[in-house]
C-alpha cells in the first residue's frame, strides 16, 4: 500500500509553554514543526514533528545538548517512533479525511446498511475501475459492503461529461451499477454543457483525491480494525482485496 499524503497542516504545534531544548530549536529552523513532546526509552526525552507530509520523530539525549532525529527500534526490531506516528498524526489525519469522503457526493453500490464501508475514486473510462467492480460483487451482493464511489473525470477529454451524465441521471445509482454492469457500453445522455452542480461535484472529488495523494483510479479507501485509513491505488490484488473487503 502506498503512504498517504495527508493534510498534516491541520496539526496544531506544541503548546508555547513547553520550552524546546536547543538542539531541538535548531532542527525546528529547518522547517519541522514539533506537534508534541514525550518520554523516549534510555532516559531520552522525545519530541514528534511534522516535515512537509511526513512524521517525524526527535530523540534529545538525557544531556539535553544533542538531538537525534529518526526511528527508534526496541530489541525485538520494532519501530516505535512509526508506531507513535501512525497514531498521532496519521491516524487523526486520516480519520478526518474519511469524514470529508462521507460528506462527499458519492453513489452507493450495494446496501445501506452494509456493515462494511469503501469508498472509490472512479473514472467512467477507467478500465481497472470496472474491473475492481466485478471483483467487488461478491460481497457487496450479499450485504456486507457497500461501496461508495466519487465520480471524476481524469482519463480522457469526455470523462467530466461522461460522469455528469451518470449523476444527472433519474438514479444515479442504479445508473451506475448499469453501466459498470455493461462494461461501459450502456447509452448515456451525455450533456452538451456540464450543469454547474455536477462540475463542482467532479471539482470537489478531484480535490479530495488529490488531497489524499491518490493520482490514478481506481483509488480505494478503507479503516483496518484499528481504524486506521488504508489506501490502495490501481486494482488491488487479492491480499489488498481481502483486506478492505474485511476477509481475516
């Protein structure tokens, strides 16, 4: 799976009333804002940052006159400044962009009331999109997913107007379902002029996918059992299939 690129700006920086150690000070004057400090294993104290769209982790000897910025591994080979960072920075982040895709405009494929929730990125002319469709039946026909898709236009110069038909349609769903059903081959009633609501729903959809550092389709989110935001870009193989589709 690919690394999000997540909107980590929105993380607000360490309380003023913490002073920063010196070396810290002069990492941080290389653009790395400190989120927030904690206690690190060997007597060290750590601070975690954000450079650009990364975590990072800043580990001050017990002097307090050195810095080491980097992972931190127990005996056993586990990273335990990853860990911290997927959860207080990218976890947060990722939750937030999930409920930006819930208020999204997107069109539902299966139930309602699926337990399980994917969301997808979809071009009307992407072939790997109707491709993870036709993967996708089986569980979303016996009720335990439900797939929610963002239409955009990418691919091609009549995509935008392509999807516009889909959403203007009497049931956007159904109409959906159809033409992914038919392989992109149902008659549409394709507008000669996009209707100024469904431009700007293909306008937020590609601004929301492009905030979630997707750059193809389909791009395919979901929470892991820790609640964690996955991603998958192109047609997912069958462990990454398994996964969002919560196969154990």
């Amino acid at each position: 799976m690919k690394k999000l690129a997540l909107l980590l700006a929105l993380l607000p920086g360490l309380s003023v009333a913490e002073e920063l150690p010196a070396p810290v000070k002069a990492i941080e004057k290389q653009g790395i804002t400190i989120i927030k400090s904690f206690d690190a294993p060997g007597g060290m104290k750590g601070y975690l940052g954000k450079y650009q769209d990364m975590g990072v982790t800043i580990y001050v000897t017990p002097d307090g006159k050195q810095a080491i910025s980097g992972y931190m591994y127990d005996e056993q080979g586990t990273n335990l400044s990853e860990q911290m960072i997927q959860k207080d920075v990218y976890g947060p982040q990722g939750r937030e962009l999930w409920q930006q895709m819930e208020k999204a405009h997107w069109i539902l494929d299966g139930k309602k009331d699926a337990p399980r929730v994917v969301y997808v990125f979809a071009d009307p002319f992407c072939p790997y999109c109707k491709q993870f469709w036709q993967q996708a039946r089986p569980w979303v026909e016996s009720g335990k997913v439900q797939l929610r898709t963002l239409m955009v236009g990418v691919i091609k110069p009549e995509s935008p107007a392509t999807a516009a038909a889909i959403l203007t349609s009497k049931d956007p769903d159904k109409t959906w379902h159809d033409y992914e059903q038919s392989g992109g081959k149902l008659k549409l009633d394709i507008p000669a002029t996009i209707p100024p609501a469904q431009l700007k729903t293909l306008d937020d959809n590609q601004k929301l996918m492009d905030a979630l550092g997707a750059n193809a389709t389909p791009a395919i989110y979901y929470l892991n059992k820790d609640n964690m935001l996955q991603q998958v870009v192109g047609l997912p193989d069958e462990e990454n299939l398994n996964a969002m589709m919560g196969v154990k």
